[in-house]
C-alpha cells in the first residue's frame, strides 16, 4: 500500500501533501463545503473538502460518507489553531476502503449494558481511546519504575496446585491432565517470594482471577495486577516504596497524558496532591475514627468499601491503614510481635471514593507459625511444601504488594466503574465479547 502519515505527524508537515489513512467520526456539509472528522489512532483530524475543488465522484463520496467508514485521503496540510493537534487537512482525493452501514454505536445516548454488549465497537469512542491510553501510560510506568529501581521481572504461573488467598475468595478451577485439580491464580505472590530469595527485588505482572460472585463497581472476575517482593524489606520499607512508587505512575500521567485526562473532563487537583509522604492510621485507630464518625463497625470486621470511602474522604492524598486483625487476612501475613491479634501488614486506600488499590504485608518468615497459619485455614500442606522450604532454607524477612491495574487505571481516570479500565472486562454476568 502506499505510503501514510499518521495524524500526530501531520503538525511537521504544514503546506506539504499528505495522506491519511483512518476511520469517519463525523461529518456536516454546508452545501459546497463538506468537513470530515477522521482518527486513526494516533489523534483526531479535520478534512475539509470543496465541492469546487474535487471530481464529481470525489465530492459524491464525502456527501455519502457514514461513520465508521474507513477511508484514505490525500490533501494538503494547513495550520489552524482551532483545530485538533494544530492542523486540518485540505482534501484532494478521497478513497473510500471500507464502508460502514449503520454503525450500532450513535452520537445518541446509549445504556452501559448496550454499550458492553458492543464493546468491541465501543472502545473506538473518545472517552474509551482516552481511557486505554491512560491504562498504557501506567502499565508502561510500572515496568520503567521496577527497571530504573533494579527489580527483576518473574513471570508467575497462571496455572496453580497453591492458592494464595482464601478459598473462600473465589476460585476457578479445572482438572488438570493426571495430577488432579489446578486452579487460575488470584495471586502470582508466593512464587515471586521464591524469587526475592534468588534475585532480590522482583516483581509479577499479569492477569489474576477471583470467582467472587460480586457485581460491586471494584470488582472484575479477571484483572491484572502488579506483585513486587523485596528482600529484607520490612512492613515499613514495604510502604515507602508503595507511596513512592503510586506517586511515580500518578507523575507520569499528569506529565504526558494532560489530553487524555482532558478529554475525560478529570479534575486533576486531587491527583497533584498525591506525593509521599501517605498518611498512615492503624486499623485499630480506623475502628475508633469510623465509629466516631456513624458507622457501626466492631473491632474484628473487615472494611468493605463504605469504611474506605469515609476513611479515604478524611485524607487529601491516598492513605495506609495498617496492622490489620490476623482473622481477616491472608495466612502468610506476618505476626505483629506487638500485638499477636494483628499482622504486619497494610492497605492503600486512594481518595474521591475509589477505595483499596494496594494490598500488602511482610511475609510471615518463621517456619512453625507459617505451617501453623496454613493448617489454621485448612490449606493442604502437600500444596505448600515448596512453599515451606523457603523458611525452612536460609529464611529472611521480606515484604511486598499487590497494585491492582484497573482500580488504579480507574481512580487516576475518575471512571465510577472499573469495567472500563480494561478492553474487554470479565465479570460474573459478562463473557463476551
């Protein structure tokens, strides 16, 4: 095919030709004046086509133009301030390649479930480009933050015989060859401490699944989310390095996606406010600031979203709550020395509503109480021995995290749902597309 520009070059190249391959978003005529707003991928351009500049069959095919259709046009680039990236084009032939008739997704206002059900014709609106370019822009930021601070990518099994969280947390399952049942992974964790005591500092980037039968704005069946683990990192150093790390990829997307969060109308004053460092409240002073504030909750109880959202309100950056009761918590959370009821563990809780983006602990390092916690949940041992010799063979204190993408895609977007933070979101009711 011939040569192209793309549109987010076309800025470099006022007064000379160009041709642009891309999709109809809209169009209007004024009889002999037809304007056509293309993207295609890179940005969004005006095309202005003259009646009395173009052949017959050419200016035909502007007037015939539906949205979606996706053509090639050749013309010559002018600067003009009010239009998309600076410039518009001055259309002097037009090929049309792919029609499109009666594209499902209108101008008009369409509901969530209709527009999920089109999702695959959904993700080329404004709102959604913006979205998917945000989600690039973090997950890009994760991988440049863990490289420039000397961590190591390991790539976690997504098949598993070992759980990392309660069973009671939702597990999908299948039968796997001779050896009985395996299960998709909620977490790539215990396989990433493996790591830490071969390489150090190491995180885990991929999916992870929950069969949680929930229908909540927070929750997805399949997310991605980010795992690092660092050798003798204590629950404090675990906690520095996530407000530091938040603080980077909330940074960078303030830095090089200001049109992006533009175009999704986000107030971006909140976000400026997140630099480390993050208040920190234990869970026992969040119980007494709760009840203080109405809420019933007891001592003991988890906190579900309505305890985080009111949390999260006192604070004008995102929050740790730490130290949680041991009941409520993962098995291999560490002991808190000072007070056995709880582990040494935290939770990080972005403002404006959004609620728990990080969830992270020390590890529990002593041999007999690990055993002893796994026992407690009624995990079977045979499942964790590997698990086990890391104790049991040169045993350290170490610490890390779970950031999960879409939740943290989400906030920084200022989108209410995290279904659309992702391409093509799995949820209880939703399979397809």
């Amino acid at each position: 095919m011939q040569d192209h520009t793309r549109i987010r070059d076309l800025p470099a190249l006022v007064g000379q030709t160009a041709t642009i391959r891309g999709w109809v978003m809209t169009t209007r005529s004024s009889g002999k004046i037809g304007f056509v707003v293309l993207r295609d991928g890179t940005g969004y351009l005006q095309v202005v086509a003259s009646k009395a500049d173009l052949p017959e069959p050419a200016w035909e095919a502007v007037r015939s133009l539906t949205q979606e259709t996706s053509v090639s046009v050749t013309g010559t680039v002018r600067a003009d301030a009010r239009s998309p990236g600076g410039v518009e084009l001055s259309m002097a032939s037009i090929e049309v390649i792919g029609p499109s008739v009666d594209f499902p997704i209108t101008p008009k206002e369409h509901g969530t479930t209709y527009l999920f059900e089109h999702r695959h014709l959904w993700l080329r609106s404004r709102r959604q480009v913006a979205i998917m370019r945000i989600r690039h822009e973090v997950e890009q930021g994760i991988r440049d933050f863990f490289y420039t601070n000397g961590f190591a990518c390991v790539d976690s099994p997504i098949l598993t015989a070992a759980i990392g969280e309660s069973a009671g947390g939702g597990l999908f399952e299948t039968e796997y060859f001779d050896l009985g049942k395996a299960y998709l992974a909620q977490t790539g964790q215990l396989y990433v401490e493996a790591a830490a005591a071969a390489l150090g500092k190491v995180y885990c980037f991929g999916p992870t699944f929950r069969a949680e039968k929930s229908k909540t704005r927070r929750h997805l069946a399949e997310f991605w989310m980010v795992e690092p683990e660092v050798a003798w990192y204590d629950s404090n150093d675990n906690m520095r390095l996530q407000e530091s790390f938040v603080a980077y990829l909330v940074e960078r997307c303030l830095e090089r996606r200001q049109e992006e969060l533009k175009e999704l109308e986000r107030d971006t004053k909140p976000l400026e406010n997140v630099r480390p460092p993050f208040p920190r409240i234990s869970y026992t002073d969040a119980i007494a600031k709760l009840q203080s504030l109405g809420n019933p909750i007891q001592w003991g109880q988890d906190l579900g979203g309505d305890e985080e959202t009111i949390l999260a309100s006192q604070f004008d950056r995102p929050v740790f709550v730490f130290n949680y009761p041991r009941e409520v918590k993962a098995f291999y959370m560490k002991r808190n020395p000072a007070d056995p009821r709880t582990v040494l563990n935290n939770d990080c809780l972005a403002p404006e509503g959004f609620g728990e983006i990080i969830g992270g602990s020390q590890r529990e390092d002593d041999y007999d109480l690990l055993k002893q916690r796994i026992e407690e949940e009624k995990l079977p041992l045979d499942s964790y021995g590997w698990y086990l010799d890391l104790r049991k063979y040169g045993t350290f204190v170490h610490s890390g995290f779970g950031l999960g993408l879409e939740r943290t895609v989400g906030w920084i977007c200022g989108t209410p749902h995290v279904r659309e933070a992702i391409a093509f979101p799995r949820q209880m009711h939703r399979l397809r597309p």
